[in-house]
C-alpha cells in the first residue's frame, strides 16, 4: 500500500547498501560535518539478521532467531537460520535483541520543534471546532527532534493535532521521508476529540458565583455542544452533495461510515463513560487517549470494546490518596482487566522517552513481551495496522531495530541499527553531532 | 404580659435610652427623659467564668451594672424586670471582625487589567506613605467605622455584644478598633478607637504586584520592622514616612496576625519571636493538626468556629474528588476547640469566618459534646476576649462597674434546645420574639370541630415545627399548619371532594379555642385539648447520644501520615550490593550497621544483638537520592516574580511539611531536596535544603547548619520571554548582566557602610543576601542554558572576587565545561531535556558526559515532582548518553548533588560515621526495574514498601468508614453539600503566582 510513496526517492537509491555504511562511518569520523541524516534509500537487496533474540511484538519471543526481508517485507522471522542461507547482506545479530519499530500513538511530533516558539507549533489551530485541520500536511520531515526519537526505536508516530475541542485529523507516519507524502503510512486516520472537563479551570475560584453550579453548567453545556455538532454533521451527511459546503461537518463524515476513528482524550473514571456512552449514541465506538483512570472501569472498557492509548505512565497519581505508584501500575491493570491498549507520552521530544516507559510499565507488573507489545504491536492493532506493521512477522513492513541490549532499559538502550520498510536507517542526529564536535573539541588527537 | 410591654416600651426607646446627659449632636424633637435605672429579678446570673451560677438580681444605672447579687438595692424608681426560669450570660464578645467597614477595593488606577511592570512597581495611594500599599499602618478603622444596623442585628441575635473591627485588608491593616452593638450614634458606639494592630499575610487589595508570593510577604513585613527600628532610632531619617511613624505607634498595642492554616500560624510565629513581638494568631480550626508544634509557640490564638458541611457523596466516581484529608477534617473540626484545651493553648473563638454568626453558638454546643468545658467555652466567648483585647474591664463578665451587657436564654446555654431569648447591650434590650416555634406547644392534642376528632401531634425545635394529624378510624388525613406565639392556622384535607377545612385558635390556657371553615363553607367550632407531654419528654430522651468514634490524627494530616512519627532505630542490613560511592566502590554480601541516625559499620559478617535485622539479599544499597533542583514542599508560590533582584524572600519561610510528593519522593529514594526559588528573576530568593523526614513539621525538615545558598537565573525566563507582561528590566541578556552588575555594585557598597557605621545604616535584606555572597557566606546555584550567559556571570563573579557555586539546568555547560572547570562551578541538570524553549534548541543528553569527563562536578537533579521520583533512572541516562561508568553515574543524583550543596561531609555515600540516609532497592539500582523497598533519613525508616501497602489499604477503609458516616449524617438531616475540589498546584521553575 504504501509503495507509491516511495517513487519519490528511488531515484536516489544510487548508494548501494555498502557505500552506505562507509558513509555512514566517514560521518561518525570527521565531526565537522553538521547532519541531518538523509533519508535512507530503498531496500534493493534481500537482508538478513542472524542469532539476535527477536521480542515479536505479539508477546512472543524467538531466541537466536533470524528474520529475512526484502522489497521492504518481512519475508521470514522464527528460529530457522537455514532461511538465510545463500543471502549476501546479513547482520550477525548474536547476543543482540530485536524488535518491531516502536510505535508513538499520539505526539504532535514534526509539528512542533521548540515548545516555546510560536512560530514553531503547529499543532493547535484556532476555534472550538476543527474536525477539518489535517496534522498531515503540517508534518515536517526535516525536524531535527525526529532524528533524536529514532534513535532509540521509535521508528513510526501518530501525528496529531491539539487544542480546541475538536482538534482535527491526525495521520500515520514513519519517521524517515524526505516529506510528509513519503512518509504516510495512513492518511488521515482518525479525528482526535477533547473531552470537556468538569473540573473547576485553573486559577482562583470566583467567589462570588457558585463554583460547583456553574462548573457542572458549564460541563453540560460543552456537552451539548458537541451533541448539537455531532447531530448536525450527522443530518449533513445524509445528502451527498450539500448545496452550502460545511468543511467542518465533511470532516466528520468518515465518522459516519467508519472510515475514521473517534479519538477521545479523556482521564477520569467518570468522563471515560460518559464519552464513551455518547460516541455510542452516534455508533462509534471510540479510543480513549489518556486514560489514566481507565483502570478503575476495565470491565466497562471491556464490554464496550473500547481500546485505550494509556497516556504518560510518569505521571503523579491523580489524587493524593491514591498509591503513590498508581500511574506505573495502570499498564500492567488493564492488561489483567483483558483491556486492548498501548502507551503513549506527552510531546515531541519525549517521545523518546516512550520505550523507558514501557520499561517501567514492566518493572510494575507488565510482562517485558506484553511491554513490548504495548509500544509495537498493540497500537498497530488499536490503529488497525496490525496486517502491516507492529510486530516482526512475515508479510508485514520490515521495522525493526537492533539494540545492543534490553531497548527497554536506558542503561542498555543502544539502537545499532534500524530499518523502516526495510530502508537502513541512519541513527544519526544532531545532537550526536554536537557531542562529537565538542568531544572533539576536548580531546584533539 | 408585663414583659411583653415592657419590650415594647424598651424597643419604641431604644436610640434614646443610652444618650448620656450631654452630647456633641443635636437632638430632633423634644428631649425625652428616661428612668434609666433597671433592676432584674429572679435570674439564673451566670456572671463570669469559673463563677457558679447565683439566682439573684442585677441593678442597672445609665447602661452599666451598678449591682449584682442575690438581693441587691431595689431604688423605688427602677423599672422591674422579672426573669423567672432565665438564665443570664454576659453577652458575647467578637475580636475580630470587619463590623462597619468599608468593602475593601482596589484604587482607581488598579480597575483594570493590568498596569505594565514599571507602574506596578509604585504605590497608587498619593502621600508619603509606605511604597508598598499592602503595608498601611495609618489605616485607623475607627475613622472609618459606621453603625450598620442589619449586621448589628446579626450579631445581637447571636449574642453579641462587642466586636473588634479593622479594615479587612493588606499585610498591616492598621489599628483595630472597639465598637458596641448597641444601636446608636458611632459617637457613643466606639468604646476604644485603638485596641489592637492587625496584620496578615495576604497582600489584598494593593494594585502593586509586590509581594507576588507568601514567601515575599514574610519578607515584606519582616523588613517593615526593620524599617521601623531604623526610623525610630536613625540619628535623623531623611525622610519622612507617614506608615512607617503609625507602624512604630502601632507596636504598643496587642499584635494580631490572620494565618490561615496550622503552619501559617507557625511562620507567624517565627516572625514575632525574631522581632521580640507577641501575636495572636488567628488560625483556620485546623490547629489539631499541628497540635505539638503550635503549643511550642506558645502564643495565643483566636479559633474560627467553621465547620465544613456534609458533602455530597452519592456518585462513587465524584467521591473520588474528595481527599482523605477533607473527609478527615470534616469530623476532627468539632473536636478542634477541645484538643486545643487539652494541650493548654490558650485561645479564644471567633466568628469571623462564619457567614451567620449563629453559627457560632451552635458550634460551641457541638464542640462541648467532643470534650470543650462549658467553662472554657464560656470564657473563650466572653471574658478571654476581653482579656486578649485589654477591655476585661469594660465587658467579657458581669459585675459592678462594667457594661450592663448580657444575654437572656432559656437554659443552660450550652444545651441544644436552648435559645438566646433576649440580648441587653449596655442596659439597653434586645428581644428576639420572632421564634418560629416554642416548644411549650409540644404535645398530643385532640381536635374536635363540628362531629369531628382527631389527633395532633405538634413537634419540632427552635426554628420548626411539625405537625401530625391521625384520624381515629385510621382514615386518610393531612394538616397543614403554622403556628405563631398563640396563634395557630391552617388547613386539613380529609380527601372531601369539595376541599379542605380551613382554621384558625388561639391559646386558651391548656386548650386551644378558634374557628373551623368546612369544605362547604359553613363555619363552625374547634378545639384543641392537649392530652399529655409525652412526646415532649420522648424527644428529649433521643438527645443522648452514643459516643462517637472518631479517627485518628496522623501527622502529616491525610493519607500516608503517620499514627506517631517514625523514630530513631538500630538496623543492620544483611547482605547487600552496597554502592558505597568511596573509594571501595560496589561492594558485594555486605552489612550496613547504622544507629542513632549515622552509619556505624560496614563490613562482612557484622553482628549487633539490639539490631532490626534487615535481610537485603539481591538487593541493592546506596546512599540516599540528593535533588539539586526542586519545587515541592512549598506554600503560596515559589517565584517572587515582581522585581529583578528579590534576594530578600527565602525559600525556608514558605517550607510545605504536609505536601504528597514528600512521601511520593521517599518513595522513589529521595532524601534531601534542595528547595529553591523559581527562574523569574536574574536574583532570586534564598533557598532551602531539606531532609525528607515525612511527618515532621517544616524547621525540623530543614538539614542542620547546612551552608546558605540563593537562587539566580539567566535567559529567557528572566527576560520573561513568555510574558506580555514585557517592562520588568531586564529585557535582554546584556540587561541581565548589568542587573548583576548593579546588585554586586550596591551590596559592596552596603557592606562597606554596614562594617564602618552599623546604627546609621538601613538594614535592607535584599542587600544583606547579596553581601553574604560576597562574603563567601553564602552560595549561588543559577538556571542557566546557553554558553554566553554561563560565561557571563563567571566572569561578573569574577569581578566581585567570587565564584558561582552551581549552574543549574546548565544545558549548554558541555560547550564551556573547561571554563567552568577553571571557574570552579559546579553543574546541575537535566539529563535529556530539550527543545521546550529556545535556548534549549542545543541541549543534548551527552551533557553530564562531557561535563563529568572534563572534571566538572556534575549532577542530574529534577525541577519536577514526577521526575524526582525516578532519578536513578535519570542517572542511567548518562551510561545511554555518553558511556558514563555506573558508578559514576550513580553519584550524578548521589554524592555530586551533595558536593554542590556542600553536604558532602554528612550525606552522599556509604561511609562510617555519616548520616544513615538509605535507600535499600529491588534491583540495580540504575536499572529501570529498580524501585526503592525502603528509605531511610537519619537511621529513621520513612518508606518501606510493605508498610506502604498495608498505608494503601488502610487509607481506602478510613474513606470508607468516613464516606458512610457522611451518608448517615445526610439521612440524620444535614444539609449536604456538593465538594469543591481544590486543584493542588505543582510548581516548577517558571510557576508565578500561588
């Protein structure tokens, strides 16, 4: 499916595998040269890595296993390394640990590149409702933060946008394009919804309203709003052609037909089910972002079918009285509650902070597969890309990476090697530019 | 009857009655003299506290008592009073309130917005006054006092008879005054127009953006003494100020301070006893909660009487929203008064907070019925104001010579179904006939109207009454009634297709006598015959209560807080990985002996008998986590954000002992923090370094005679890059460095002065922080991104003849770490952050690589509440980033902090003969499973991890047991209210604002 993307940069397949690497090592030498890796080029041979313990990303595990692509696909993954007979470009993986391209599933990365400069954020678009506003076009390849989360296996995001209450469309990407066409691995797929909060607003309280009323007032009445939106791009849909063109509500038709997702950002136990009985109204059976209370409602979860995208596990419990570990521990409750969900985290620049926290979901009870599934194969399936990525399986994209020890652990995270639809990715960035250019600087030789 | 009149006549001269013989103002209408001499009879006199009780007769003259016993003078002209069955009280005496006061606004020029940062830093008020409004000691609320009759009717009903008002408002409020609530001319209603000096620490209404912070307040009135000191005794002020003149008069007369919660009250405290002033404090009711530490200060306190309502509680997910702490602080309230006299502080109540002042009787009653004395209860509404406020003469008891002030009640003041019938304020009687039901009309009646009978049931208390009707054919039958003194009306519905009977009697010794209007029209005959008191006696009997069980108090108070603190213990810690930090390095199956809070002993095979013998097997010991860099355990804002230079505000004032995160920290293996102020300004406040000793109360988590340090910072923050608020110099980072060089400029000449001619010199605290800097006595840890700025302020130090202790944040230090090494700073920072600002565009994880490589003392620290739970994990970024040896990394969050904080002798490593600060971890300890079984602080274990769960499980059954309670309450009858949750704010480095 995603091979038309690539015509754009066939061209430029011209450095063989090999030529590559050299490339690759004349750059780590000299520090005078300032990167911004290229892209890779195309797979053009049949690769195989050999002897590395392959975490699959379903919840298995192949020791010494060996995994054989070609064209960009996973031909072969599982134990028998006579798969790899008489194939000349092989990577000798013993002792080393593989997995599935990890997977972001919500992060406004590339549409951000420095938190604190407007002019940099593209990620919140003005009004309440912008079901229209795609993350997709805003997508910059170029930034130098994407770099920075490849290299510790993150190799696929979800773009999404913020702010307002209907904030727009997000799409899938893989991390390594020349631009954002090259770099879809779906389009447009899904439109992502901020719950309203019943929450009093940050700051002080008015003293002379009635808090609480106008809180759940004010609570109903957003609501409403989005029930009154909801309704109306419903009706609109109805008609084929619209004599008075709504982009907003021709947004919102793919809701209807189940051609997009219904992302909803929500965190209390509480707003969960209301957001999730509402969507219901209008059947859709939506994800939840956030969730940091979805524990509490796992069978209600369950019963409804409802995935959750788990959102910053480094997070402070909710409330004072609850366990100071509860945040750590909510992977591993949904995963005994039989709840479908991932993890994510906050930002662009943490993303690659992503793998640490499944690391710790795991050291609070996740199993270290389930952990791996949770960032791999598990947010393929709750985007339903589980038949083209998310675990090493044959017929799926070859995205993986080779870490030179446990990925999920910061002390041996090293990512030698990665490959997103078989391309050989270079682990460059640029903040490994400067730490040469300054060590070089400490230590001329 | 008599009485009835009486009233009446009383009522009808009430603003005549008090006019002495002369008066300033004129009169309109004819002089109208009056007997003014009153004698009454037959009362239960309850004249003071302490004093039994004597049914006798008081005589007043002209609104004062002229004699009080059992038999007094009868003066043949004196009107008579018979107060047969009442009991009397002196009337009761509010001291603080803002009776008769202007609302409190802001001044024109503040209506708006904003004012831009120039203006903002100028009082609005014209004048030589004080340049910061908050601080008006010239306000004299006499001057601005005005009878309200309304509130003085509120008051009255509830018993009042004196209040202490002020102008509620700013941090010195001025003098507080004493009114009468007797109805009058403010003439003849001030009794004292200077009787106390009130302060607080709440800014209020000030248009100035100083102080932006509690910690600033403190500041602020702390260098108002100063000021004051160096006013009243400078060979000759060169300036005249009005404030500081009325500040200095103001000394003379009782202090009270407003706190607002328990370690409020202690901050308050402090700043009297370092200025040699006494305060009385007026807490928030929470006292019991720092019990121990509020009756050190000895200082007597003024006890708000508001109780927090029932909540609403039926949606099992909206009472998630309520937290332990206020489930708890609903049911400890009532016992406050009573725990506070059990630890013998001395207070007195208020009703300030209450918004009916009703309120506050009925508060007393339920705080008796948790063990306060009558007595106290007594002498803490009346006689101890009087005390407190210097007036014991004038009112507070009943005796010759005082204020003929008292209060008329039905019973024993104390009990539930007593009403304050009467209030007499100097002489002059108030009677609140207005009772909507008096219980005399309790009872079962028959009624009997044309062949009709039925039976009535009247019931109910002081401000209801219920009605009940049966048929005595058990037939179907409503009534609906009102009753009013001996009049009853209403109407009953016996299902008649044509409607209801309509009625009306009135009281006929024991029976009622009136008329019926039937369905169809006709009038006929009722009456009422009352049958006996049974259901009078019934009710009473349903007031015994069965004894209530109450939680316990933990400390801090709310979930996780301990029964009684964690002590001092002898462990040994069999077997463990121990990550000494020394030149022993990891050391394998090794002991750890530590008593009385040090590290005794380590080695192979160590042996003590009174040992806790601790079996760390597998697991991994290191010396406890040091945070170089953190904001929690601070009250009211961490940013004084107002001025460039605020080296006068310290962290250490605003300490935050009950906060979470302290507990959620030890969890994570931390055991000092070091608190600082936030990034706003090129100086900011003085910081704090604390141990993490969870429970205790803030000078107690302070880590003894630790070295002083302040915060400054550099950049985009200071330059307030992300504020609209632009106009606080500087604006640039050329502008940061003559701020710099202008602070170190006027502190060097300060300290000249201060070293030559000590008395004619301002003490100015600002200045003092920044001569200790330069005196080498105290040490600067500074936000600090880019390399041009680092180098900047290393060389204006060096200008000054200092150095820059640490450079915190410090992301671009990899740029200039041989600078630094020379220099002689320190490094503190994050471990992988980036890309949030600007000048972070060029972070990169290798920086505590190249840092450490270059031999600069590096440190990885938080500035976040989350993140300071895991920085073992932020340690093991550097062996990711960079290669750093474990070991080494390990000591980024260990010994280096404690290095940089100059600590390093008492913490940071496992060496004999230091402080027994601990962490005993599951695993390796940079490893991501790693989570922390137990932490010590000072040999003292403050988390342990199977302590922790049985906590968790004991925390859910007390919101249980509370939550059922609550819905039992609500059945009872209490009004329940919806729980406002409050969101606790969790501060970082560029937090502004509380």
């Amino acid at each position: 499916m995603s091979k038309r993307y690539y015509s754009g940069i066939i061209q430029l397949s011209f450095l063989s595998f090999r030529n590559w690497i050299a490339l690759a090592i004349i750059i780590s030498i000299n520090p005078c040269i300032h990167t911004q890796p290229a892209p890779a080029p195309v797979q053009k041979e049949k690769l195989a890595i050999i002897g590395g313990k392959i975490h699959v990303g379903n919840g298995t595990v192949i020791q010494e296993g060996c995994i054989v692509f070609d064209n960009g696909k996973i031909i072969y993954a599982g134990s028998d390394s006579k798969k790899a007979e008489g194939i000349k470009n092989r990577i000798d993986a013993k002792g080393k640990q593989i997995y599935p391209g990890f997977i972001c599933p919500a992060t406004n990365l590339g549409l951000a590149e420095i938190e604190q400069v407007k002019a940099t954020i593209d990620d919140q678009e003005l009004g309440v409702m912008n079901p229209n506003v795609r993350a997709l076009t805003s997508y910059n390849t170029d930034s130098k933060v994407i770099p920075t989360v490849r290299s510790n296996g993150m190799l696929m995001a979800q773009v999404i946008p913020n702010g307002g209450r209907i904030s727009g469309q997000s799409s899938i990407v893989q991390l390594d394009a020349w631009n954002w066409e090259d770099a879809v691995i779906r389009a447009d797929e899904g439109i992502f919804l901020n719950w309203p909060s019943p929450n009093p607003p940050r700051g002080r309280p008015s003293e002379t309203e009635s808090p609480s009323t106008t809180i759940t007032d004010r609570y109903q009445n957003e609501i409403n709003e989005l029930q009154n939106y909801f309704e109306a791009s419903m009706a609109y849909s109805k008609k084929e052609y619209s004599s008075e063109m709504n982009l907003g509500y021709e947004a919102m038709r793919a809701l209807w037909n189940g051609q997009k997702k219904l992302y909803i950002r929500v965190n209390h136990a509480k707003q969960i089910m209301q957001s999730v009985l509402f969507a219901k109204r209008f059947n859709i059976n939506p994800i939840i972002v956030g969730g940091a209370e979805a524990w509490r409602i796992v069978d209600f979860l369950k019963r409804n079918d409802v995935p959750v995208i788990l959102n910053e596990l480094h997070s402070l419990p909710l409330r004072d009285d609850e366990d100071v570990d509860q945040s750590y521990k909510n992977a591993s409750l949904l995963k005994e509650g039989g709840v479908l969900f991932c993890l994510s985290v906050n930002g662009f620049w943490q993303q690659r902070n992503l793998v640490f926290q499944a690391g710790e979901a795991m050291a609070y009870g996740l199993g270290y597969e389930d952990a791996v599934a949770s960032i791999s194969l598990n947010a393929a399936k709750i985007m339903g890309l589980e038949k083209q990525c998310g675990s090493i399986e044959a017929g799926k994209d070859a995205t993986l990476f080779i870490s030179d020890g446990d990925a999920l652990d910061m002390r041996s995270n090293n990512v030698i090697r990665a490959f997103i639809q078989g391309r050989d990715v270079n682990l460059d960035n640029k903040q490994k530019e400067l730490y040469r250019r300054f060590w070089a600087k400490y230590h001329p030789e | 009857m008599i009485r009835f009149y009486l009233a009446l006549l009383f009522c009808s001269l009430v603003s005549l009655q008090v006019i002495l013989s002369q008066v300033t103002f004129p009169v309109n209408g004819i002089r109208n003299p009056v007997k003014q001499l009153i004698l009454i009879q037959n009362a239960v006199i309850h004249p003071d506290t302490g004093v039994n009780a004597i049914t006798g007769e008081i005589l007043i003259h002209d609104g004062i008592i002229q004699e009080l016993g059992k038999t007094v003078n009868h003066p043949q002209d004196a009107i008579i009073v018979d107060m047969q069955g009442m009991n009397v009280y002196p009337s009761f005496i509010e001291p603080l309130s803002a009776y008769g006061m202007p609302e409190p606004r802001r001044t024109q020029e503040n209506q708006g917005n904003f004012r831009n940062t120039n203006n903002a830093m100028i009082s609005t008020k014209e004048g030589a006054f004080s340049w910061n409004e908050a601080l008006h000691s010239e306000t004299r609320a006499v001057t601005l006092f005005n009878y309200r009759e309304d509130d003085a009717t509120k008051y009255r009903e509830a018993g009042y008879g004196l209040v202490q008002t002020h102008y509620a408002d700013g941090i010195s409020r001025g003098s507080a005054a004493i009114v009468s609530l007797n109805q009058a001319n403010e003439h003849e209603l001030i009794l004292k127009e200077e009787s106390a000096h009130v302060l607080s620490f709440q800014k209020g209404m000030s248009a100035q953006e100083y102080p932006g912070s509690l910690m600033g307040a403190i500041a602020l009135l702390r260098q108002a003494y100063l000021d004051g000191k160096y006013y009243s005794t400078a060979i000759k002020p060169k300036e005249v100020n009005l404030s500081i003149e009325e500040w200095i008069r103001l000394q003379s007369l009782p202090q009270i301070f407003i706190a607002n919660s328990p370690l409020d009250i202690l901050r308050a405290n402090a700043i009297a006893k370092e200025f040699n002033a006494n305060y009385i404090i007026k807490g928030n009711g929470q006292e019991y909660q720092r019990m121990e530490e509020i009756q050190k200060t000895g200082a007597k306190l003024i006890i708000p009487l508001k109780f927090p309502p029932v909540y609403e509680v039926e949606d099992p997910y909206d009472v998630l929203q309520i937290d332990l702490s206020d489930l708890k602080h609903w049911e400890m309230a009532p016992s406050n008064p009573a725990l506070l006299a059990q630890n013998h502080i001395p207070f007195i109540f208020t009703g300030m907070d209450n918004k009916d002042h009703k309120e506050v009787l009925t508060n007393v009653r339920k705080s008796i019925q948790r063990g306060l004395s009558e007595n106290y209860a007594l002498y803490a509404l009346t006689r101890g104001p009087a005390e407190y406020l210097g007036i014991q003469n004038l009112s507070g008891s009943l005796a010759t010579g005082k204020l003929a002030n008292f209060i008329v009640a039905d019973g024993n003041l104390f009990d539930e179904k007593t009403t304050i019938k009467e209030n007499w304020i100097q002489g002059n009687r108030f009677n609140f006939i207005k009772q909507p039901h008096n219980p005399i009309a309790n009872g079962q009646y028959n009624i009997k109207m044309d062949s009709l009978s039925y039976l009535l049931t009247i019931s109910g208390s002081i401000d209801k009454t219920e009605f009940k009707l049966e048929a005595f054919d058990s037939s179907k039958i409503s009534i609906k009634a009102k009753l009013s003194g001996d009049y009853i009306s209403g109407r009953i519905n016996r299902n008649h297709p044509k409607g209801e009977i309509l009625f009306a009697a009135y009281k006929n010794q024991n029976t009622w006598k009136g008329t019926a209007q039937m369905e169809n029209g006709s009038w006929k005959e009722i009456e009422f015959i009352r049958l006996s008191n049974d259901v009078l006696s019934k009710s009473k009997n349903d007031t015994i209560k069965p004894k209530e069980n109450i939680g316990s108090i933990v400390y801090p108070f709310g979930p996780y807080g301990w029964k009684t603190k964690p002590q001092v213990k002898t462990y040994l810690i069999k077997n463990a990985t121990v990550w000494t930090n020394e030149q022993e390095g990891v050391l394998n199956n090794t002991d750890v002996l530590i008593r009385n809070g040090k590290i005794v002993n380590i080695g192979k095979n160590l042996t003590e008998k009174e040992a806790i013998l601790i079996d760390a097997t597998g697991k991994h010991l290191t010396a406890g986590i040091i945070d170089e860099h953190s904001h929690i355990a601070v009250n009211g804002g961490v940013n004084e954000c107002t001025q460039s230079v605020t080296s006068e505000v310290r962290i250490g004032d605003v300490i935050n002992s009950e906060d979470i995160n302290i507990y959620r920290q030890l969890a994570g293996g931390v055991t000092t923090s070091h608190i600082l102020h936030g990034s706003c300004n090129p100086v900011g406040g003085q910081t704090a370094l604390i141990k993490l000793r969870w429970g205790y109360a803030p000078e107690q988590m302070k880590f003894e005679n630790a070295d002083g340090f302040i915060k400054f910072a550099l950049g985009e923050n200071v330059k307030r890059s992300g504020d609209n608020r632009a106009g606080r110099y500087p604006d640039t980072r050329m502008g940061v460095e003559q701020t710099y060089i202008d602070a170190f400029s006027r502190a060097r000449d300060y300290d000249q002065l201060m070293k030559t001619k000590p008395n004619e010199t301002r003490h100015d605290l600002e200045l003092d922080a920044l001569a200790e800097i330069l005196n080498k006595k105290r040490f600067i840890t500074c936000h600090s991104y880019v390399q041009s700025e680092i180098n900047m302020l290393m060389k204006v130090a060096e200008q000054f003849n200092f150095r820059v202790n640490t450079f915190t944040h410090i992301l671009e230090g990899y740029k200039v770490a041989d600078k630094l090494k020379k220099h002689g700073a320190g490094a503190a920072g994050f471990s992988d952050w980036w890309a949030y600002k600007f000048e972070v565009y060029e972070a990169i994880p290798y920086n505590g690589a190249i840092l450490h490589d270059q031999g600069v003392v590096t440190a990885f620290n938080s500035d976040d509440a989350e993140m300071a739970r895991r920085l073992n994990q932020e340690a093991a970024k550097a062996v990711k980033y960079g290669n750093v040896p474990e070991e080494e990394a390990l000591k980024f969050v260990t010994l280096n902090p404690a290095k940089l904080l100059h600590i390093d002798n008492r913490v940071g490593s496992i060496k004999k003969g230091k402080d027994a600060d601990l962490v005993l971890w599951n695993d390796h300890p940079l490893s991501i499973k790693a989570s922390a079984d137990m932490t010590f602080v000072d040999g003292i274990k403050f988390f342990d991890r199977n302590e922790d769960i049985k906590m968790r499980s004991e925390i859910q059954s007390e919101r249980q047991r509370l939550i059922q309670k609550m819905l039992k309450a609500k059945s009872g009858g209490e009004e329940a209210q919806p729980f406002q949750s409050r969101r606790r704010r969790l501060y970082d480095c560029d937090s502004v604002g509380e």
